[in-house]
C-alpha cells in the first residue's frame, strides 16, 4: 500500500500559497530534492555567522564568517571534509589576492580558536581535513563564556523556539 502525502503538510501548504503569489514559479526555484549539489545547514546560520563576526576582531576583508559558510558549502552531512581544495575555497570567499591562500588559513584557524572546526593534517597539508563542530554547542560553550552579547542571544534563543530547536 502506497502512502500519498497528506494534502494539509506545511510544505505543500507552502507551495500552494507560492504558487498563488507566483503562478508557475515551481520551475522556477531550485529544488533540493531533484537537484545535485546541496547540503544541509543549521536554519540559524545567519545568526551564527553574525556571532562569528562580532567575535573576531574587525579589519579590513577579515570576514571570517564567509570561510565558515564556504565550509559548510563544502561539507556533507557527516560534518567532515576530507579533500579540501583550499585555493578553490579561498576564492568561493572572496580572496582573490596573492595573499589569498594565507588569509584563508588563517580564517579557518579563527573558527579553530572559537571552536566552530576543528582541523587535522593530512600529509604536508595542516589544514588537511576539517571537521565541522555543532554550532549551537559551540554558542552553548561560548555563552557559558560570557562572550556573547544579550542582544544576540535573545535574537537567538528566539530563532531557535521558531524552528523548534531545543537548546542543549
């Protein structure tokens, strides 16, 4: 016996009201589920990469929160990226330079320092694999600090009742 999906699901709830706005817009966006090239991301990535940057020191094209999404753009759901092309990846975040490769690393040894990943090396690579920490344990740590700002936090806190996260 075959299941058909129920017609109330929020999803398809969803699609019919964009369907409304936008008539024969279902081509037109990318779909996951019949597409190559996704992965899955934290719903408060936004507001991770705004904590990011509030937590390094600010200068000029330090946007260290960029690395960490490129990351996560490379990664699978396994948390882990084992072939790291880290020229490509420097270039996916915005540095173009000669300096590129340099400023890169150092990006991804911030989010080592804030405990977002973790690195180990690979042959004579430093930066050889990576592992992607859960986010909302890094802010839990983080918070449990002091180094995170009551404004984010309530920003947060809300984000996560609205996507029905609990806080561990």
């Amino acid at each position: 016996m075959t299941k058909t999906p129920l017609l109330n699901t929020p999803a398809l709830k969803r699609e019919a009201l964009r369907d409304q706005v936008w008539p024969g817009s279902s081509t037109e966006v990318w779909n996951r589920k019949t597409e190559k090239g996704f992965t899955t991301i934290p719903r408060t990535l936004g507001l991770i990469m705004t904590l990011i940057e509030e937590l390094v020191e600010r200068k000029k094209g330090h946007d260290v929160s960029r690395v960490y999404f490129e990351l996560w753009c490379r990664s699978f759901d396994e948390g882990f990226i084992d072939n790291l092309d880290e020229e490509s990846s420097a270039f996916a975040a915005g540095f173009t330079t000669e300096r590129s490769l340099r400023s890169w690393r150092e990006r991804v040894d911030t989010l080592v320092e804030l405990g977002f990943v973790r690195i180990a090396p690979r042959g004579n690579k430093a930066q050889g694999y990576v592992l992607l920490e859960d986010p909302h344990k890094v802010v839990k740590a983080l918070q449990a600090q002091n180094r995170i700002r009551a404004e984010w936090w309530g920003a947060y806190i809300k984000r996560c009742s609205e996507i029905g996260y609990k806080l561990p």
